[in-house]
C-alpha cells in the first residue's frame, strides 16, 4: 500500500496515519524523494483502503501487489521524464541518445567523440573511468582524473555526462562531475550501492544484471526510489546465454514488458547486447521499434585501437548513420 | 569444399573429379537440388583448389571452413528467393507475412482467417493439424481430415498453406496439400525428418530449437540442402532462458547474424517469441527493423476460445494493425 | 483420474465405466500395458470418486493432478523394476551400471569391450549404431549390420544390449536385436517416436532434454507408458547453460526430485553430463550418493582413438575403478 | 609470469628484478600475503624465463597462462589449508562442516544452533546478521548487534563464525567478530569489496555468481589474493536455470573442476543448491562424492518459523543425520 502524504504535512498529522497504519499491522516505511512524501506500507492482512485514505494528511492512496511499488504503473500511471538540464530530458516524448566510448582514455579522444556528439545533436556522453574488469591485473580506468577532464570537455560543449559509478564511496566525489550515474550490470543488486544512490539525488541509469530478471531490475530500482531518488532509468544490455556466437543476447522482449510494468525510461545496450560492432545498428533500430526511450551505445574515432571494448563499438561514420536511422525509425514509431 | 558441376555433366567427367577428390584424402557427399548439381568434400589435408577447379566438368569451386557449407554466404552472396507460385516470394526484396491459428479447428474458423487475411493483401496462412503436444492425453489437432479442409479453402482463396509436418511418414500424405512444410522447435534435429524433407522438393520453414545454437539450426538446415531440396527459411521463435515474465526470449540478435551467416531467408515467430499477446506487435516490429524477411505469427478471430495459445494469439483489429506498421516499418527499412 | 480395471473384465462392464466418466464430463484414454488395463480420465469437474471406485470391473482409483498421470509416484507408490531377463533388473534394490562405447566400430571392438565387462561383471553394454549428428557430412554409425553383429557377440557371453532409436521405421528392424532402446536427447520430444515405442513393448531408456525441464520429462514418459508400456527408465545427462568449462551441467538434482516424482527408476550418464573423461568418476560417484538406480557410461580401450566422444570416454583401466568405487558407495548408501 | 621473491629480499635486489621485469615489457604487480612476497608480471612477449629466473633475490618462477595467476594448481600444486585456529582447518584432509540459520535472529536460536554443532562436533556456524534482500521493504538481518552477539554465544562454546559481508564499511567493524568473511553470490563481481577484503587478512568465502562462470570465480578469488589474502575457499552454491523445479541447478561439475585448475579448498552449499529441504541431504552426500572439501548448510530448530529461506532449512534430527552420513561418505572417499 502507497500513501502520499501531502507536501508539508504537519508533523502530528503524520504520526496520526503512521499509528492508524500500525493499528492495522502494517509496517511503514517513510519515503521523502524530490518530487514527493510517501508512506510505503507493507503487510498481509486484508481492510478498507478507505479508512486510511480519508484520513486528513492523505494526499492519494493505492494498493500495489507486486514486490516493487512505488515505480510501479499501477501506482503512477504517467511516464516519468528525467530533466538532466539545458533542455536535455530522458523518458517519454523523446528518444534519447548517449554514446560515446566504452573507457574514458585521453583528452584528444574525449574532445574527438563530443566533435561528433555536437554534429549530429546528440546530448548525452558515455564513457567509463573506473571499469569493472574480471582480471585484477587489467586497466581499471583513468580515475577521477580522467572524469575531470571528462566533465571539463563536456560542460564547455554543453553534453551531459553519463558514467558508472562501482562504490559507495565514489559516489562523494564523483557527484559534481556526473549528470547520470551508471550502475553496471555486475553492480545491479548492490544493495549498499543502490541505497546510497538513493540518497543521491542525481539521475540514475540501472542496468539489468548479467542474468538478471525483470523482476529483480524492478526491485533494485525500487531501493533507490524508496531511499528518495524518484530519477531512475532501467537498461537492457543482454543477458547471458548458451549461444556462443555472440557476447550476450539482447532480450528486447524486456521493453514493451517493462514499459508496462513501471513508468520508468527504459533504455537499450546495442553494443553489449550482441557485442559485435557489424550488428549493433540493427540491433538499435530493432529497440527503437519495441518500444525504448533511448538508447545507450559505444563509439569511438578508431575503434580497433580503443582501450576496452574495441570488437562492439562503432566508429563515428557507422555511429552517424545510426542516429539519423533511428531518429527516422523513432518519428514513424511515434506516428503509429 | 564445394564444387558445382556443370549441369548435364557426363558420367566420365564426373568420376574423374571424383577420383582426383578421393586421391587427395577427401570425401565427396554428392548433392542434386532443385537448382544445381554439387560434390561437398570433406577432408583436412591443404592443398591447391586450383588442381580441381580446372577440371572439366567442375562450374565453381570454393573452400567453406564451416560446419555447413551449401547454405553458407561464403558459398553463395546472392540471397535465396523462394518462389511459392501464384506470386508470392520469399526472401530479399519482399516481406513475408504468414499469419493464422495456432491450431486448425473448423471450416468456419478458416473461413473467418482467410477473409481477414484477404481483405489485409496477406497471401500465407499458418495453421496445425498435427500438433507437437507436451502431455498425451491434449488436443493432437484435426489430421489430415483438418488439411485437406485447410487446403480447399486456401486453394479457392489464392492463399498459400504453411502447417507443421512432424514424421517422416507424414509427408507423403501431406505433400500435395501443403507449399510449405514447417519444422517445429522439438524436431529442430530430427534428422531423419531433415533428410526426408531434402528429398521432398517442398519448401521447408525451419524452426530453431528451444534451446537451439545458430550452429545447430545451420547444419539442421544443411541436413536438408545435402538432401536435394534449396528451399528452406530458417525462423527465430524464441529461446528457453531463466526469465519467468514470458514464454521465450526472442532472439533478435539471430537475425541480422543469420542473415550474414547464410544465403536462406530469415523469417521470425514474435508469438512464441514472447508468448503474450500484448506485446506480438512490438515484437514483430522489432523483428522488421532487426532485418527479417517476414514473420509468422498466430490469429484468431475471438484468440479466447482458440483451442491452443490463446494467450499469444492476436485478434483480427491487432492483426490488421500490426501489418500495417509491419509495412510501413519495412518501407522505412528499404528506404535506408 | 486414474481407473485401474481388473484384469480380464467383461466388455459390457468396461462400457459401463466409460459411459460414466463420460457422463460427469471426462474424456477417458484407454490404456492397457503389459501389467494392466487403465482409464485415464481428463477433466476439470469435481465430483466424488468413490461414484467411479465403486462401479464393477474397478480393482483402484485414484485423483493425480499432475499433467503426467501413470508414471506419478502419487499412482504407484512401489518402485518400478524392469526385468531384462537372465537376472538382469533395472530399478531400486540393484544399481545398474550399463557401459560401452560411443559408437559400435568393429567386431574387435564390441569384443575388447564385452571382456572388460564380463570381468567386472557388468550385464549391460551401450554402443550406437544410428548417431544423431549435428553435421550431414559426419560418420552416422554403422547401422543394423553393426547392430546385427553387437547382438550376435553380447548373445555368446550373456550381456545385454542398449541402443539408441532414432525414428519409427527403425522400432521394427531393431527391435530382435535390443535389450533397451534409448531415446536420445535430441529426440525427448518427438511424440511419435515415444507413441511408437509406447507400442513396441522393449524397455526404454529416455534421456531429457538438452534443455529439457523434469515436467516435460515426466510428460514424454508419460506418452511411452500411455500407449502401454511400462518399462521405462528416465535418464538425466546433463543440461545446457552459459557455463563453457564443460560441455553441459549434470543436474544432480534431478535424481532424488525425479525419485519422488514418479515410481520410474532414475539412471544417470556422466560422460555426457560433464563430457571430460577426468571427471567422469567424480560424477558418477557423485550420482550414486544423489540416489540415482543407475548410470550410463562411455569406455572404450583407446579413447583417443574412438570415432566420436574421444574426449568423454573412460579407458578400462579407469572404468574399472569407476565400478569398483561406485560399488562400494553404492553399499555405503544402501546401509543408510 | 609469477616471480616469487625471497623472503625479507633486500630493496635494491627488488628494483633490478623490477628493472629486468619492465625491460622485457612486462608490468609487474607486487603482491604481499601473509605467507609470501610476489611479482605478478603481465605481458605478451615471448623470452626465456630464466633470465628472470636466475636473478638474485628470485625464489621460485612460473609461467601461467590463465587469466588468474596466484590461486592456478599450476603455480602451487600443493593445496592451501586453512587454519581457523582452536585445531579447525578448512582444506584437503578434512571435511569442514559449517551449518546453522539463514538469519541470526536472537539469543535463544544461536543457542540452540550451537547446542546442536557441540552435539555433532560441528566448529564452524553460519548466520547472517547483514542479509542481502529483493524487496527493499524486507528483514535486513539484526546488524552488529546480532553479530556481537553471535560472537560472544560462539566463543564461549568454541566455535567458529562464517557470516556475510556486504560491503567495504562493514569489514573493520565486522573483522573482529568474525571468523570467515562470506561474500555472497550477488556480490561475486563486487570488485572493490574483493579489493578490501584482500587487505583484510581474515580467510573469506568467495560464493559463486548467480549466473557466474568458474573462469570468473576464479578471476574474483584472484583480485583477493593479488591484494594481499591467500586464505580463500571457493563456494559453489548453484547456477540459474530454466528449470523451475527447483531454486537453482546446483552444479556438481564444478568441484572436480575447480579442484584441478586452483589450490584453494571448494565448499558445496546444497541448501541454495537445490533449495529444497527435502533433498538437501542427497546433494550433500553427492558433493561430498564429487570431491568437496566441505558444505555450508541451513538448519534451525524450528525450520517452519525461521525468519528467511524457510523453504530450504533443514532440522536439527536431519541435520544429525547428514552430518553422520556425509562423515561416512567421506570416510569412503578418502579409502579410494
């Protein structure tokens, strides 16, 4: 059970409804996010919605069955859209575009990849400075360093920055260089993590687990909107399998169900959802159609030489024709 | 190694190509299609190709490092178009829509598809009448009373017939009834029925296996190239996976890796590649995008009283819905 | 609804029972095996049982509600033995240990192999003579001459005969020449193949699925048992996943799930389970302590020199180890 | 390349080794353990190890070509032991049971659970106090509190503690609490925890991913090691699957797998394994076949009220009984 408190609720008012509630057995959990104060009430037994609803103090009130809540559709039945700023939103009545390398690597390679986010308006750029990687002895990214410049490069040419962020403690000091934080697919129930990004306040973008299930992609997001962060944004990437002929398979089932689900932004990964450059553009096209409100993808000035990654990102003439097919495939799908 | 003979070639000629072929350590597997007359040899050993292409007798020849050769890209860059008569094409330069009951039920339900089907300019129809069912004691579909009732009704209407063919000993009592012989996902390496089907001269629809590899359903088609018969479509229905939130996961990722992968058409199945009605449009478009040279998909007139797969089954209004944006999606795809 | 009638009844009284079911709305499948004579009813009403039990001609009754009826440990509570003749039994109370090669090569090699069960007084040697193979173009078993010849030498030393069958015209010429026919993985859905077999009266060993769930197990089993056989032993031999340091995943829980399942003995295969020769000892000690009735195993004198499943093949040396240890551990669980 | 240093080797002996290192183009990692000194060099030039290898202040030296280095069989072929102190030892000449609740949850429970290990010469218990959870709105564990209390109960009884980590933070308030840290399957790609916990010097069970390969088990064990641990035991705790008949597919491969390629001890958890209570006991004795070095299991005392992982909670009568026959399967083992 959802109840939303009216904003600036007085504090008695409050206790009033939190007792009311224990009376019923349910137990309470206050959530204060940026647009909103709810009680999120969890408990078994069956009693009359209205009895708490009109209590003085409910703004709205709704069972919600499902594990998640409050990012469920059921609750909200509009689309969440994500301001990031200077026009820049993420969700419904846009599609969004965010590319950009796989590891953040050099200054030349950082102002080479917005040259050509600026050409073709693209807002929003990609590119990892610290890196999950499976061996320990491999490059682990530029670090805080590197998101300096990063951002440096960025804000002079007015792109918004996407990148992950692997642990509580990075979350300090990346904050004022970040405009979305990327939580990998390795990370995606991390609890610590998501709890703190919570607390956040700034964007989110979740990546389902390496085989994680829509289910549990919804629970994550759930942790960070009920520590107060309404800004999330779920990702499909790929999830693994027995099929060897690519890195992952690209479970686009996931869009038009998770669109369903819950009025987050649902976001696609091309290049790690099949994992080989030739196929990613089909693949983009292909998520436009089920449904995506943007899309998440590698590019790089030359490819073969980059850091990370290099057999799944695009280089920027591949990248170009991308977007503008997208873009036509995105206004045909919004003519429907 | 595949060497195309010239047609009409003589007895000698041929035994002396096959004697050179033996004398250097391979085994040639003799192929007639219905387009052309094959030796695939088979062997280790490195040597000049040239030494057999001069040969008389010998039109092409050409090495193919993979387990399947005659359907391989490598072997042939031109696309395989399928001519079922009466106008109606399969592959490159078309987009196929194959549409109709999961199950073969009466005359009046035929009836009723293939008006909707005429009236939306669709000329291939689906429909069971011998049906793979988990559990011995369901529906096993109306047999050839049912297919002989489908084919009438088809035949007066210019619609052509794909419908699932599950033995050997179906075949022969199927063939004149049919123009497309679809394999299900369970028999997906029933190699016997492969062989036969290459000996049928019928157009083959292949499905992938539940669980099955690229590589898997390429030999599978192989099987029934090897076997005399040119005609096949390999369809992508969906993988088995962890997920419980649908059916399958359909693979998109298959369709443009399949496309480069083989000469054959690639046709994909969004009803069970999801299993849930809602979402078959956004799969099937999807599927355009992702590069497939048709779908096939199931409809019903009322989907809640089909007597299978109801719950993936798309009414008429959906029906007529999806083709359109189909359409308009490959268009867009053309376009490009 | 299972309705056992007695052995022998009179027409007029089963015509009684069949009129009844029929009458509160269920639809009965005659099923008569080499034991006994069966109705299984299928509907959905509710209704009293003991309506049914109490008509003459019913010697039980019983409500199974799973989608597999007759092999349900909820029918028959008593375990299945199955009785190959010579004193060679399969099922709870022996441990059934059947060995041989992948493929049947020569004389010479069905002979080493029988010696080295004789010595170690093993009764059942496998050997394929018709090989599903994934490419056309690869060695598909020396058919029923081979087949003729493995018979006439395991006839002269008392050992008896399991081998694959891979299609319905196969059940007749094979059939004088088999002790058990096994259903391989690729076929564990091909329901005329287990129709077939349902009517041919020889044991049947069925192998699950390459990515086969136990229900659907259970359902093939079913198939086999309800067109009147009731010799049928399940095997688990390992399933796909993503996981590439083996070539599948023996699902040991299969073993004490499956035994509480259905009154059908459980045999297990290691060598395809885990598919490296170096492991197939752990494994299949492993499968005794997991309750398994048997196991199913691929020796052969030279491995490195067999025509397929090199790499999975145990010589005699570590087979006869393997039986020595899997004795013992079976003593050891049986003293439980 | 490992190049194992002398013990207390002398600084400018170190710089030349690191000189050579670096000259041959390789990029060394010096790693520091409780029980060595290390240089973990990584490159792709082919030299002869010698020239290295004769260098003053070398030890010993090894090429290993996997992707982890320290924990390989192939550097150290002798394997690691554990010692807990108080006569425990984790590792091969023992078999180290570790059981009791999901959740610690009072006073009362963690002394019944002792109780029971005292009884059965059990010395190691498992408890969560930090659970990681789905649901936001679920029991989080009872915290340090819990914890000291499990501590005190525990060291006045002898036995030793394994319990969960979740995160860097918890390590220093946890570390002298606690025996054996658990890194829990969601968090076995959580780097930066791996990072810490090298630097922690407390042994750590490192649980297989959800969907984790063995190559990347052993990859987490090694961010371990190179930091700094050597006193890691590998967990195999069951994969996802399609099949819903169980919780998970507890793979048993892994065990002689993981026993050939690293020195570490492997431990089986068959309560996550299958996830079923009834069959616990089975795959227990089955991984104690398989070749485990150990089990981690679930009991309580009244398995029904347990606060989580009901379901898959053995009682204190079965877990008598799986302790004496593990022991005996064991006790057969080791006779082979």
């Amino acid at each position: 059970m959802i109840i939303q408190l009216q904003q600036g609720i007085p504090a008695e008012l409050k206790e009033n409804i939190l007792k009311q509630v224990s009376e019923i057995g349910y137990k309470a959990n206050e959530v204060i996010t940026q647009e909103a104060h709810y009680l999120v009430a969890i408990g078994k037994k069956e009693f009359d919605i209205r009895h708490i609803g009109q209590l003085p103090g409910v703004a709205d009130i709704h069972r919600v069955s499902e594990e998640y809540k409050l990012i469920s559709r059921k609750w909200k039945v509009e689309p969440t859209r994500i301001d990031l700023g200077d026009g820049v939103t993420v969700g419904e009545g846009n599609f969004s575009i965010m590319a950009g390398p796989c590891s953040i690597e050099s200054e030349a390679q950082i102002e080479s990849v917005v040259a050509h986010l600026k050409e073709n308006n693209v807002r929003i750029m990609r590119g990892g400075v610290f890196k999950p990687r499976s061996s320990p002895y491999a490059f682990r990214g530029m670090g805080m360093d590197g998101l300096k410049m990063f951002h440096r490069i960025c804000r002079e040419n007015d792109i918004k920055i996407i990148t992950e962020v692997m642990q509580v403690s990075q979350i300090e000091e990346m904050i004022d260089y970040v405009d979305v934080f990327q939580v990998g697919a390795r990370n995606s129930q991390n609890f610590n993590l998501l709890d703190s990004l919570g607390e956040a306040q700034k964007p989110v973008l979740l990546k389902r687990g390496i085989s994680g299930t829509l289910e549990e992609l919804l629970q994550a997001a759930e942790y960070i909107f009920s520590h107060g962060n309404e800004k999330i944004m779920l990702c499909e990437r790929g999830i693994r399998s027995y099929e060897g002929a690519y890195r992952n398979v690209l479970d686009l089932n996931a869009v038009p169900v998770l669109k369903e689900k819950t009025h987050l932004p649902v976001i696609v990964d091309p290049s790690h959802g099949i994992g080989l450059r030739d196929y990613v553009e089909s693949m983009s096209l292909a998520a436009v159609m089920a449904g995506a409100d943007g899309v998440i993808y590698e590019t790089h000035q030359t490819p073969e030489k980059a850091f990370s990654d290099a057999q799944q990102t695009v280089n920027f003439w591949e990248s170009e024709r991308m977007i503008r097919r997208m873009r036509q495939a995105y206004d045909l799908r919004e003519s429907f």
